[in-house]
C-alpha cells in the first residue's frame, strides 16, 4: 500500500513540475528519472538479445528477466547450449550463477556487476535497476525543446567503469533517449539509445534498447518482446532453488 | 658514337648541370620523407604458403606479433610496482595498433571459494591492494598459480612482462615506437622497463640502422674521401668521383620514397654499399682521364678520349655488378629482393651520372699544354709493373698457388654452420638483448609456437585432444607455456567443479565457455565460428638450428596424430570389450600423467606409474569410509538452499542419504530413475517433477564426489612413489587429479584403428567419428623454412649471377675461354669466402648469404677493367709481357684504389650496431680485397698460360701497325 502511494505521490509530482520544468535542478531531474524507472513494483518481461561484432555477424539469444525492488532474475531460454543458464542478484550484491549442465548453483563474485553481461555491450548492472542519483552527481548542461541534457560524474566512491556520462532525458515523461559513456581519460567509449518508448499501463517503457561499444566496435540490441507490471511475483521465485527451475 | 654523346654533354653542359641539381632538389626531398618498415612479417616472401598462413592466422585471432614488455623490480608485488604495471596496461590497451594486452592486472583469472566461483581480472576491481598484508595475499596467490608464474611474472618475482598482441595490418615499428614514447613519459628514468619479443627485436634492428646509417655514411664519405685525396691528389680527382656517389645514393634513396617502399634492415644497408660501389667508376675514369690529359691540350679532348676508351667497361663492369645484386631475386626474403633491386637500380644511376655530370664537370677544366707523350708511360705505376715481370715469370707458381688455395677452401666449405640466431642482431649488452635473455631465462622466449586446429572446437573430443597436443607440446625441449582454450575450459572447469579437466558433454563446455563470453581472451584463441582454434605456447631461442629441431619434432608429433578420432560411451560397450578398452585408458592416463611431470622435469619411471593407474582404473569398489564420506556430501546438499527439495530436518536428510548410498554401492552405481524412486519412498508426496528436479541434481553430485574420492584414492598411491614435498605444488596435484579424473568418464576417445582392432566385426556402430586436422603455424615454421631455403637459393642466384656474367664477357671477349678465364679469381674468392665462414665459424644467415651473389657482381669488375686494359696494352704493345706490365701499373693501381675504397667502404659496417651486420660488411670488405689480389694475380697467369682468342687477333694484326 505505501509503495502504490508513493507512486500516485510522484505521479501527481511529476505531472505537476513538468509545467515548470525549466527551474528543475540537475538533482531533481535526476531524482525522477530514478522515480520513472523504478516506478513499477515488479516487472517480468521476455527479450531477445542480439549481439552484432565488428564485422557484422550477428548472435541472438533470449532471456527471461523478474526483478521486484533489488531482486532479480535472468534466465536464458535460446541457444539450445546456453539454455537454463541463470543469475539471480539478492540484495548485498550476492550473485549466484546457476549452470545446468552441471546442476550446480555458484555465488559469483560481486565485481561482476560492472562487467558486461555474457557478451553484451551492457554491464551486469545496466540490466538491473539503477538508482542514478545514488551514483553520480549531475550537472544540467542544457535544456532544448525535447530534452534536458545532463552531464553525470559518478561519486567518489563508486567504483564504475565509466566515470562520466551524458544523458538526454525527456522532458515529457523523464524517460532517458540516450546516454553516452566516457572513460577517465575523456575519450567517449559507449553510448546506448533508448528506442520505441511507449507507456504501457501506468509505465514508459522501450521497446528496445541498442548499446554500441565504441572501442571494440561491437553492439547489442535488446528487444523487448513481453513485458508485465505489477504482477505480484512471489519471493520464493528469487532463490537458488528456483533458479535452477 | 660516344664521342659524339660525349660532346653533345659538352655543348649543353650547362643544362646538364642544371638538370642534375634539379634532380638531386627533388629527389633530396623525397629522402626526408622516407618511411621505415620493420615489420618481420612483411621481411618475407608473401605468396609462400606458410606466410600466407601466418598472415590469415594474424587476421582471425586479431593479432599475430607478440611483443613483450619487460619491467624489472626488487618486488613486483610492491605497491610501486604494480601502480606502474597498472598503468602501462591501461595506456598500452588505447594504443591504435595494439588488440590486446595482458598483464597481471587484467589476466582473466578463475577462482575457487568455496562454495564460490569468481571469474574476473586477476586484481580484483583494478585495485592495488594497500596493505602489506594484502600485498603478501596477492603476492602468494600469484605465485602458486603456474598460469601466472614464469607467464607473467618471474619465478622470483623479480619481474613482471605485459604481454601485447599487435594488430594485422598495424605499422609495427610505428606501434613499437609509439609504446616506447608513451612508456617512456609514464616511467622517464626507465631503466627497469625493456621492450622484447620479434616486433621489438625489428624495431630495435631497423631503427638501429637508420641510426648506423647517420653515422657510417659520414664516416664511409671521409674514407673514401681519404682515399681519392692520397690518390689523385687533385680537387677534381677527389671530389668528382664523390659527387657521382652521392647523387646516385640520393636518387636511389629519392626513388624508394617515390614508389611507396620503405627502408628496412637490410635495405637501410644501401647507402652504405652504394656510396663504396658507386666510386668505382669515378675512380677508374679519373685514373684514365689524367693518364690521357697529360697528352692531350684540351680537356674536351681528353674527356672524349676517356669516355671513347672507357665506356665498354663502365657498362660491362655495371651490368655486371647489377647482374650480382638483382640475383638476390631468388631469396626468399622480400627484403633482399628489395635490397637486391633497389641497389641494382642505385648503380645504373652511378653510371648514368658519370657519363652526363661527369664530362659536362670536367669540360669547364682549362686547357693546359700537353707535355711530352711518354709521360703516359711514366704515369705507370713502376713498383706495380715489377710485380707484373714476377707474375709473368712465375705463372705457373701463381696457378698451384690458386690450386692449393681451392683445396684449403673446399675443406672449409662443409663446416659452414647454418644457423641464424636472430637474437644476435642486437648488440650484445644493448638493453634490447638483455631484455631478451631475461625474457628466455625467466620467461620462456619470446618466439611462439603456434598449433593451429580445425574442427568442431565446441566438441568435447576436440578439446580433450587439443589439450593432449599442448601438453606433448611442453615436452619438447625449449617449448613451455603451451595454452588453449581447451586449457581455459579446464580451469574453469576446476573452479566450477573441482576437476582441472575439459567436460565430458558439450553442454559442459558450452556452460563453461558462457562464463567466458565476450572476453578478449576468447578471441585469441577460437575464431567466432568455432572452426578453428589456437594452441599456443613459447620458444626459448631465436637460433635457427635448436628452432628446426622444436618445430620438426612438433611437426612429427601432429604428422602421427590421426585425422580421425572415434568417441563413444563407455557404458554402451559390453563387459567382455570394455576391458581391453579400459587398458588403453590406463595407458593413456599414464601417458598424461608422466607429460604433466615431464613438463616440470620430474622423470619416474613409466611402469610405476602404470601400475597405480591400473589398480586404480580396475578397481571395483570404493575403500571403507569413502560411502559414509559420499552420505555425509549427500545430505549436506539435502539441507542447503540449493537442494531442488527443501528438506528442513538433518536426520531426514541424513536418512534419505543413507538409502542412496547403499543402493550406490550394491550396484556399484545409481541411476536418477533409481534417486527418483527412493526420494518418492523416502518424502511421500513429492511430485513426479520435484522428484525429478532432484534426482538430476543428486545424480551429478554423486558421480561427481564419488569420482573425487576415487581420484583422491588413486593420488594418494601416485604420492607415494613420488618425491616428497611434491604434493606441496598445488597446481601439479591440479594437473595430476585432473589426468586421473579420465577414469571416471563415460566418453571414451581413441584412435579409430585401436577403435576397429578391439570392436572386431562389430565396426563403427554406435560411435561418433570426430575429425581434427592441426598444423603448425606462427613464427617458427616460418623461419625455419626461410633458412632451409637459404643455402639452396644463395647457391642458385650466385649460380644465375655467374652464368650471366661469363655469357656477357665471352660475348665482348668474343671469347668462351676468355669469359671462363674471367671468372675464375672471384670464384676463388667465393670459395675463399665460403672457407673463411667455414673455419672461423660465421653462421650462413640472411646476410652472409647474400656476399656471394654480391661479391660475383662487384669482383667481377676488376677483371673486366683488367682484362679490357690487357687487350688494349697487347694491341698496341704487340708484346704480352709489356701488356701486363703495362696493365698492371696503370689499371691494377686503379684496382687496388678501388678495392681499397669498396673494402674499406664495408669494414665501416664493422662499426654498425648488429653483429650480423658487421660479419657481412667484414667478409664482403675481405671478398673485395682478396678478390682484387686474384684478379692481379691469378687472372694475368691464367691469360698468358691459356692465351684466349683476343691473342691471335692482337698478332695478326701487329703487321697492320
């Protein structure tokens, strides 16, 4: 019950300060782009994840995704040799890894996470849900007819594999368009596009998401194919011994 | 004709001039644009198979030269160190033209914890730990991982390598400097930080000359300059023949820039080489010119009369010493083609500058008055005439002389060794070949060796056999570090499982390998499509011969390999077979096991091992205490989080256990049908999928921990024979259980011949037939058949050099015997040459193997001028000992002139950097002087004792006279 309110809080919130959008601070834009990307209780939701290299082969794979707050799992459903493979992250970054073949569950270690996630171009950690201001200090560098273009450093002590990022938010709904990622030495090393954002019940969502690793040349697409909010998925289903299911 | 060429240059002297300088503008600019190339790969022959190989495998593993940095420290492990580590890993990993890096800050590294798993970078996080007590933590975890020791850190933790993998298609000595420039500003006092491995080595070579060339063509200037002064002691005399020099260098330096080619080891020889050769034409024309000036008022005159004389041989001696150096054609190192080419083209712009510069030059001398006509004569050299009056008396002395000189020779000639080692390119005590000792001391080389396999690389059986082949591979002497991914898979495999052993499944593997997903490191060993994959390893020597016997014996090893191997599961075949089957097994097991301990040099004796392996791999039942070992594991699992059913009560689960295990040992064995239906007995209730879930689950810990215990069991009989303190070596113990882990399989991998000899009539049914073809690749083979190559096409173009020449004298002698006569002293030479090799122990390389071909062009020209002038003097002389008197006071001072500038013109490269480069200038700068001393010696006896046909035409025509 609180959760739903504070949902209708930030809604009212959000409908009412888009009016006056242009007096937002860094930090408050900030603040509800956290608030529209963790707006929904819990999600599941099907993609198919294809894996484009420097000389254009392309691998598909698909996933099953459950997250409800810090709670995640993902589960691979294609290729046949990877099918069964799952992660599930707990809170205190604990990650366990389920492989199939020797129907074992390992916890992994937790630095994992700002690494890419089976060959994608996004980290283990893009694919969860981020809580950006937790992480980076904003500054508002411009503000065009569409978007807010904000510039993000990450905080001192997070350790991240990018150290700055710029983002185009939306100025309609807070919904990221696009995000590029710099390393320490300033040199643009990523960007992800946000594509085919709709609203689906009460939630903006992409229907797809395209990231491109600028030094190896490699990109990832994900496209989401199903998607459900809200569904009241159980804690059991967030346990090794689901995972293996 | 010539006459009339010559005094059309004359008449237009001044456009001639002009032109010239022109010319000399342009091409001088070229010249500061020139490009070096040290690229070791494109030094070869491109359309050779084998190269052609290297270069795909260079392209599909992005990447195929390996340098090595070298960074030296009291501890690695200390905090200063790996900051520095970390930081030359970062900045080398954005260097346009280097696709990987690996380092002990980023090596991918697998760990067992526990009940955990960690893949990640060797330093977790990228952080330097910060205590003394995290850096010992690091430090021992390093340094009881063989993966790492001697890999990427020394055994004594004295120094760490980076290892880089440059790009296909990058400029690697502009990468090289690149990473030198930028290690440079990261460490500026750099003394501990040096560069190694073949790209280094080039670099190191190739900027190495270019530097040499900056000192040695001032130097070789001077010399000849010293030279020309003593002998013509007039400016024009000197500074003449030494403008010709020079612009032909300019132009032909000029023109390599023109045509997009670059200057690398051995061209960047040629300015050098050009600028010695180059003078002898200017010096033989001055000679003549101021022998004939003294008769003559004007010099117009003279010039014509000169040319008019001189112009035969200038072009015979040229093409001839074109003919020397294009022969290099034959090589198979493009480089010496180039060189060969490059230079040819250098002499052809000598000659065509001494025919137009050099007469408009000399045209603007003032006249003087003629002195009297014998001056010409006394122009003759006299101390050199008595030598001729002595060689003419004891002709025949001189040719037993020439025989006893050949059967010397012909002795030394077998006691050439072949054998280049290219780390001697670098000059000894340089940092280059300290770097490079270490590297092979400490390291294992620099050179890979390179296994390349074609197959279905996904599948099981073609990993366990790449693996067998990387671990024969560590065998052979000089070669270790022998990697695959196969190995790569094993350690995963160990982490995750406990077995340092490639899965018996492809859903194993392919589990496996998704840990390693979108990592650099798969890349650089399997191709996208998992045809083709790469085992790779290190060769500690960069000589020719010790690399032929590693590359030979490997080559041997892959030849006997079957292309086909069958595969099948042991649980298919009946009792009656599955024994003989199982003492192959055995057999192979202790095969595995004795390369494991060969690998670290620990001989035992084949049968002891052999019988542990046995009375382990026939063993029926598990030793007392192993069950209630297996029912405590069981029940543990029960309980955990990770149980497919929950089970809250430890006696339950305990209970549950129990039935199992005694099932498993009554019938040596459990199926998850037989699990399925206890769990169903034990917890009434569970459904069929429940059930299910578990038994899958049960079924795989049990093989798994009953295989541990089994392998366990069999270890500890295999430490027993064993040296003591042995099993202190945890990744030997790794290896070890992994080799014994084979006699828990179910698949089975055997010859296809072994296969159908024991199945008998029953043939292939029910197996699977696997193909795997491995060749070897890289470096190594490569080298080793350019050098095979070597001596064949040294002796076929120094053959083609021979053959050309005789033809072209016997056409302007008019006469076979006087082509053949020709010849015969730099023949000797080349025999002199081959002896001296052959006694004072000089290696037949890339270098020494060209002097032959080039001594045949260059001592050829001494005849030519000798025997051109003899003809001339026995013309007007009517007298053949008059003739050679004459001959060898006037032309053989010019060919002592001569081979003194061309010989001293090489000794400079005795002051080069390169050992190989200072053993090829000295014996081609002995080649010009003995060659000399032949033609002065052994040429005039040859022609005065076999008269050639010239003879008969210079005594008919003396009544003419």
């Amino acid at each position: 019950m609180k959760k739903t309110a504070a949902i209708i809080i930030i809604l009212i919130l959000t409908i009412s300060f888009s009016a006056a959008a242009e007096e937002l601070t860094a930090r408050e834009i900030l603040g509800k782009i956290d608030s529209v990307i963790n707006a929904p209780k819990d999600r599941e939701l099907k993609a198919k994840l294809i894996l484009i290299d420097r000389q254009g082969n392309k691998k598909e794979r698909e996933i099953v995704m459950i997250q409800k707050g810090e709670k995640r799992m993902i589960k691979f459903l294609s290729p046949a040799s990877q099918r069964g493979i799952a992660f599930l992250n707990l809170p205190g970054n604990r990650i366990y890894l389920y492989l199939p073949a020797f129907r074992r569950v390992r916890r992994i270690a937790s630095d994992i996470k700002n690494r890419k996630f089976a060959g994608t171009d996004f980290t283990y950690e893009d694919l969860g849900n981020l809580n950006y201001a937790d992480e980076y200090d904003p500054v508002l560098e411009e503000t065009t007819g569409e978007y807010f273009v904000l510039e993000l450093k990450k905080k001192e002590e997070q350790k991240k594999e990018y150290s700055r990022l710029k983002i185009w938010v939306r100025r309609d709904n807070f919904y990221i368009k696009r995000a590029e990622y710099y390393d320490k030495n300033n040199r643009l090393r990523k960007t992800v596009e946000w594509k085919r954002i709709k609203k689906i019940g009460n939630y903006w969502v992409a229907g797809e998401i395209e990231a491109h690793d600028l030094k190896n040349d490699h990109r990832t697409k994900i496209i989401l194919s199903e998607v459900k909010f809200d569904t009241g998925l159980k804690d059991a289903l967030f346990t090794a011994r689901y995972l293996k299911r | 004709m010539i006459k009339s060429f010559t005094g059309f240059i004359i008449r237009h002297r001044v456009t001639v001039i002009i032109v010239m300088v022109l010319l000399s503008l342009f091409f001088g600019y070229q010249v500061t644009r020139v490009k070096l190339n040290a690229d070791f790969s494109s030094y070869l022959q491109q359309n050779n198979p084998l190269v052609e190989q290297f270069n795909r495998i260079g392209k599909i593993f992005a990447g195929k030269s390996i340098t090595m940095v070298l960074v030296e420290s009291n501890d690695v492990f200390s905090a200063d160190t790996l900051s520095l580590l970390k930081k030359l890993t970062a900045v080398y990993e954005n260097v346009k033209g280097v696709s990987y890096v690996t380092s002990l800050i980023n090596v991918l590294d697998f760990k067992r914890t526990g009940q955990g798993l960690e893949v990640g970078r060797l330093l977790r996080g990228g952080k330097i730990p910060d205590s003394p007590k995290a850096l010992k933590r690091f430090r021992d975890y390093v340094m009881s991982n063989e993966r790492y020791v001697g890999n990427l850190v020394s055994k004594d933790g004295k120094a760490a390598i980076i290892v880089l993998r440059l790009s296909a298609g990058a400029s690697e000595i502009k990468v090289i400097n690149k990473l030198q420039r930028i290690t440079d500003k990261i460490a500026p006092s750099g003394d501990n930080i040096s560069f190694g491995g073949m790209p280094s080595l080039m670099g190191a070579m190739t900027t190495l000359i270019s530097e040499n060339m900056r000192i040695l063509v001032p130097i070789i200037l001077i010399i000849i300059f010293l030279i020309l002064f003593v002998s013509f002691r007039k400016p024009g005399g000197v500074l003449l023949p030494l403008t010709i020099v020079i612009l032909a260098t300019v132009f032909t330096m000029g023109l390599i820039t023109l045509f997009g080619l670059t200057i690398d080891l051995i061209t960047g020889l040629m300015p050098v080489i050009l600028i010695a050769l180059g003078s002898a034409d200017g010096i033989h024309f001055m000679k003549r010119y101021y022998e004939i000036r003294k008769s003559l008022e004007k010099p117009n005159d003279a010039i014509k009369e000169t040319m008019s004389e001189m112009w035969l041989p200038f072009v015979i001696t040229t093409v001839t010493t074109m003919v020397g150096f294009s022969s290099l054609v034959i090589s198979q190192f493009s480089v010496i083609k180039q060189f060969g080419l490059v230079t040819a083209l250098g002499l052809f712009f000598a000659l065509a500058v001494t025919f137009t510069l050099l007469p408009a030059l000399l045209s603007f001398a003032r006249n003087r008055t003629p002195g009297p006509g014998k001056a010409a004569v006394k122009n003759s050299n006299p101390f050199m005439e008595r030598a001729g009056e002595l060689i003419y008396k004891n002709r025949i002395l001189v040719l037993i002389f020439a025989m006893v000189i050949i059967g010397i020779s012909v002795a030394g000639i077998p006691m050439i060794v072949k054998d280049v080692d290219w780390s001697l390119c670098l000059q000894k005590g340089s940092k280059a070949h300290k770097a490079e000792m270490l590297l092979r001391k400490k390291f294992g080389g620099s050179v890979p060796i390179q296994v390349l396999v074609k197959g279905d690389i996904d599948d099981p059986v073609t990993l366990k056999i790449m693996r067998r082949v990387a671990r024969y591979l560590n065998t052979v002497p000089l070669v270790s570090k022998s990697r695959s991914i196969a190995d790569i898979i094993s350690e995963m495999n160990y982490a995750m499982n406990g077995r340092y052993t490639v899965p018996e499944t492809r859903d194993g593997v392919a589990n496996l390998l998704f840990l390693m997903e979108g990592n650099s490191l798969l890349e650089q060993m399997v191709t996208s499509d998992g045809r083709e994959a790469l085992i790779q390893g290190r060769l500690a020597t960069m000589a020719t011969r010790p690399m032929v016997t590693a590359v030979e014996q490997i080559n041997r090893y892959l030849g006997e390999l079957p292309g086909t191997f069958v595969s099948f599961d042991l649980r298919n075949i009946p009792p009656v077979k599955r024994e003989a089957f199982l003492r192959i097994r055995a057999q192979k097991i202790t095969d595995s096991l004795q390369r494991t301990l060969k690998a670290r040099n620990i001989k035992i004796d084949s049968s002891i091992i052999e019988k542990v392996v046995n009375a382990a791999v026939f063993r029926k039942k598990m030793q007392t205490g192993a069950y209630s070992e297996l029912q405590g594991i069981i029940a543990g699992y029960l309980v955990s989080d990770e149980s497919d059913i929950k089970i809250v009560s430890a006696s339950g689960a305990r209970e549950l256990a129990g039935r199992i295990v005694k099932k498993f040992k009554k019938t040596r064995g459990i199926s998850p049908e037989q699990i399925a239906s206890i769990v169903k007995s034990e917890i009434p209730g569970t459904s069929d999928e429940d059930a299910a879930y578990l038994s899958g689950s049960l079924g795989q810990l049990i093989s798994g921990t009953a295989g541990n215990i089994k392998v366990g069991a069999a270890f500890e009989g295999l430490k027993k024979i064993l040296i003591p303190g042995l099993e202190e070596n945890k990744d030997l113990v790794r290896d070890l259980k992994g080799d014994l882990w084979e006699m828990n399989e179910n698949l089975m991998v055997i010859n296809r011949e072994a296969y159908l000899k024991i199945s008998g009539g029953a043939g292939l049914e029910g197996t699977r037939e696997v193909r795997i073809i491995m060749n070897q690749t890289g470096l190594a083979p490569v080298l080793n058949h350019m050098e095979a190559a070597l001596a064949p096409s040294q002796i076929y173009s120094m053959l083609l050099a021979l053959i050309v020449v005789i033809l072209l004298l016997s056409l302007v002698q008019r006469s076979m015997v006087g082509g053949l006569i020709s010849v015969i002293p730099i023949s000797l030479t080349i025999l002199v040459n081959f002896a001296v090799m052959g006694f004072s122990g000089i290696g037949l390389d890339s270098f020494t193997s060209m002097i032959a071909s080039i001594a045949v062009g260059l001592g050829i020209d001494y005849a030519v001028h000798f025997t051109s002038r003899f003809r001339m003097e026995l013309y007007s002389l009517k007298d053949e000992r008059l003739a050679l008197k004459k001959t060898m006071g006037t032309t053989g001072v010019a060919i002592i002139i001569n081979a003194l500038t061309v010989g001293l013109g090489f000794t400079v490269l005795l002051l080069a950097g390169g050992q190989h480069i200072r053993r090829f200038g000295g014996l081609t700068a002995l080649t010009m002087f003995i060659s000399a001393l032949f033609t002065l010696t052994v040429l005039p006896a040859l022609i005065i004792v076999f008269k050639p046909k010239y003879f008969k035409k210079a005594v008919k025509i003396k009544g003419d006279m």
